[in-house]
C-alpha cells in the first residue's frame, strides 16, 4: 500500500524480450502485481513455466519465484492486462531497418496503440525501448488518438541502461532513474513504482521527453566510442611495436577515463550498440546534426573494420589462406554471460572463414543453440577441447571466463599447431606462450 492508502499500482509489461521479462520479473520482486504481455506464444508458454528463452544468469530464479508466488503473470491478451493494470512498460523491440541505419518504430507504435485502445480505467505509459529522439513525442500523438473518451492517459519515457549479463542486478539496483515528460501525477506515479531502488539512494533525473530519449542513446554511443577510440589507437600500436592492453591500463588510473570499455579486440556487437549509433545516425542527419553523424559514422567503421583485422590475420596466419583449413573458434555470443549473437562479431568472423572455404569448429559456453539457429551451417563442437582438437588455428572470439582459465598446456596437447589469435586481449599470454602458444593479437606484440 502506498502511503495514502491507495492500492499499490498494478503493472503491465508489453514485450517480454531480455528487457521485459527482466523488468516484468524486476517489478513482481519490489512487490507489485506484474503481467507481463507478448505477441509470440512459445517465449510466453516458457516464461509460464519459469523457463527463459535465453541465457541471463538469476533471471530464472526470479520468474520461477514469482510466477509460484503468483505476483508475475504473462499473457498474449493485451486488453485483459491493461484492463487489470495501472502502469504499462512498453519494452518492446526497436531493431535496425532492414536496408536503412533507421530504427524500425513499428512495434512500439503497436504496442501503444494497444495499450492505449484498451484502457478501461487512468492509466500511465511508460516507455523504455530505446527510441529515437522526438518519438516519445509522437507515440503522444498516438495515445491521445487511440485512447477511448473520458480516460486518462500519460505517456512518459524511462529509458533502461540494464546489461546483458547483468540484467537482474541492474535492474533491482540500477546506476541511474531517467524519466522525462511527467506531469506531478506521473511523477508520483512512478515514483511509487522504483520506490526500492530510490529509497536505496539511486540517482533520478526527471526531464523532458526529448532528453531522457537523448540520454540512452548518447549512453550507448559513448561507450561504442571509447571502444572505437581504443581499437583505433591499437592499429598504431600494432605498427610501433607498442601495446595496447598496458596502455589501457595505463590510461585507465586516470579517473577522468577509467578502465572499462578500454579493451581493445575484436569491437562491440549484440542487440543495442550497433543499431543504436546507426539509429543515432541517422536521426542525427535527419533533423541536420551533422556532428554527430560523422563521428558516429567513424565510430561504426572502427568497429566493423577490427572484424576485418581478425579475419585478415586468421588468413595470415594461415599461410595465405584458410582454405580447407582447420579453424577452432571459441566463443560466439557478443559478449560473456550471455546467449546473444545478435551482430556478435564472434559469429560474424567464424562465418566469414567458413565462406572463405575454412572447416569452421565452433564452440561457446552458452551461445550454441542460438548460434547455430543463426549459422546451421558450421560445425559445432561440444567442449573447447573438442573444438581445438587438431585445428591448425584457434581464434578467441569472446572472452569467457571458462576461456581464460582454460589450461593452455592441456590445450597444446590435442591441438594441431600450436596458434591462437587472441581477438579479445584476454588471454594470460605468458602462461600460453609458457606452453608453447604463439599468441597473436590486435595491437601488442607477439610475444617470444
Ligand atoms: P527483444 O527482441 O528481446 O524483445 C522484444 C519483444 O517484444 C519480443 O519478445 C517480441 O515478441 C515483443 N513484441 C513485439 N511487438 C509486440 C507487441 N506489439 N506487443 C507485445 N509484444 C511485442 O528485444 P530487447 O533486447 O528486449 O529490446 C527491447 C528494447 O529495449 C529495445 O528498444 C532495446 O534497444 C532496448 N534495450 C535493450 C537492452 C538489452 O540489453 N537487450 C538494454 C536496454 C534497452
């Protein structure tokens, strides 16, 4: 109950992806009564039954346990759930266009359209898609005309910073609360809503709509950049001898830099930085921000070219060519401790070799059935040892913890020749080079 004694606000989620369910899942432990909406069945029949449909470590845990409680529910029928709620989340997907660097809008759209057409009773929208700056503004335009006469309805926007990987964490206690375009009301509304993490000190910073839109997608930009400056900064280093990984360190006492995101290698991927400064792009050059357009156009070239480098050097490494070459490729998701290989570089890599005609023997810890429905075409192995065994280069693709500590001398022992090019600096180099390893990277040196 909240402190007037009015009911605490009942919750909807449209879209039940890695952003709403972990929301959905998020909103049933701070308390409230959650349900969760979707148009594709089967993820809703498995996030019924506890199960999640990809891989983020205690995000199970955490359906399982408030389905059980009964505080979490999903559902394909958005008119039931709005009817039932208060709050409606629309955390649904905004992926690039197909043949444009645009978002595709058209989901977000719906889904406000839904929840607006089945409101019974007031309601608060709250959107937390990554969006292109004014759409919030748009989707107003939306709900005002959808919403049936007589009802009350508010559209704010709350972006979400979460992290793959660390998507349960951040969301029960994110860095930051963003929320622009609320009105008093709204405001106390959602106030109520991320009571547990505010009253934990979480930052808020209430705004416009335009620039809570801002504030995600410049987020993400900036770190697609400080990964692109350093990946840059590794091809000189690559031709002066120097190395890139003490250099980073180097850089990253500087509090006014800091360390993460410094890592040079193989660049960014997955389901949010890459369409997002493509998205960042081309709104930029839609309403004439032509600043942003340029950097974000260098930033994305970086990125896409250090897939290059790799494949450049699995070739060179391969005496010229990879043809019928064995090649072990470990890791395959975009990025530890997760399933997701939407735009890895990892997979990008190992599919490129194969079309080069290399035998391609893929492994990752997590990411297998989601790569393989992507790329049925490769050869998947069921452990790193397995995937090693024999080949005549190993690439690193994907810095888990299982492929850091594995044991190089073990390693030695199955492999064909003794090569790996370690396409995300994370190897001990000392201990493989130790065990007979030659260890090739983006920008140090080989070592001896
Ligand atoms: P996703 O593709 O995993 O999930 C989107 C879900 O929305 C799908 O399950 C889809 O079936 C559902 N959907 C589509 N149209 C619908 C409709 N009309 N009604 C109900 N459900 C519908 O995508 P995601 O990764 O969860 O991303 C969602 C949004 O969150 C995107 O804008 C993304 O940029 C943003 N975001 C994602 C992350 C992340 O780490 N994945 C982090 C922050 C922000």
């Amino acid at each position: 109950k909240s402190a007037d004694s009015r009911p605490a606000p009942v919750i909807s989620v449209i879209g039940t992806g890695y952003l709403g369910a972990t929301h959905a899942a998020a909103m049933a432990e701070m308390g409230f009564e959650t349900i969760g909406v979707d148009v594709d069945p089967a993820k809703l029949a498995a996030l019924s039954a506890g199960q999640v449909p990809f891989y983020e470590p205690g995000l199970p845990e955490l359906i399982t346990k408030h389905v059980a409680s009964g505080k979490l529910r999903f559902t394909a029928d958005i008119a039931s759930a709005v009817a039932a709620a208060d709050v409606h989340f629309v955390c649904v997907g905004t992926p690039q266009k197909a043949g444009s660097h645009a978002a595709n809008l058209a989901y977000v759209e719906s889904a406000t359209r839904g929840v607006a057409e089945n409101l019974t009773h007031p309601g608060l929208i709250v959107g937390k898609s990554t969006v292109p700056v004014g759409t919030a503004a748009r989707l107003r335009g939306i709900v005002s005309e959808f919403t049936p006469a007589g009802i009350d309805a508010e559209l704010i926007w709350n972006p979400e910073f979460l992290r793959e990987g660390k998507a349960v964490e951040d969301t029960l206690h994110p860095d930051r609360l963003v929320w622009g375009g609320a009105s008093e009301a709204a405001d106390a509304v959602i106030r109520e809503v991320y009571a547990a993490p505010i009253s934990e000190g979480t930052p808020v910073i209430t705004t416009d709509l335009a620039t809570a839109e801002l504030v995600k997608v410049s987020a993400n930009a900036f770190l697609a950049t400080k990964i692109s400056f350093i990946n840059a900064i590794s091809e000189m280093c690559a031709i002066a001898g120097a190395d890139v990984t003490t250099l980073a360190d180097a850089l990253g006492h500087d509090a006014r830099i800091g360390r993460k995101f410094l890592n040079a290698g193989l660049g960014f991927g997955g389901g949010c930085l890459p369409k997002d400064i493509r998205a960042l792009m081309h709104r930029a050059n839609e309403i004439g921000a032509g600043r942003v357009v340029g950097l974000m156009q260098q930033v994305d070239e970086i990125n896409m070219g250090q897939r290059q480098r790799v494949i450049d050097m699995a070739i060179e490494s391969a005496g010229g060519s990879v043809l019928n070459r064995r090649i072990a490729v470990v890791g395959a998701a975009f990025k530890p401790l997760t399933d997701d290989v939407r735009d890895s570089p990892a997979l990008n890599v190992a599919a490129a070799l194969h079309l080069r005609g290399a035998q391609v023997t893929l492994w990752d810890p997590e990411a297998m059935e989601t790569a393989r429905r992507s790329f049925p075409t490769l050869t998947y192995a069921g452990s790193m040892t397995e995937a090693i065994e024999g080949a005549d280069l190993v690439l690193v693709l994907t810095e888990w913890d299982e492929v850091v500590e594995a044991d190089p001398v073990a390693l030695a022992a199955v492999v064909g020749q003794r090569v790996v090019i370690d396409a995300r600096n994370c190897l001990p180099t000392g201990r493989w080079v130790g065990a007979g390893w030659t260890v090739r990277s983006l920008g140090r040196p080989t070592p001896v």
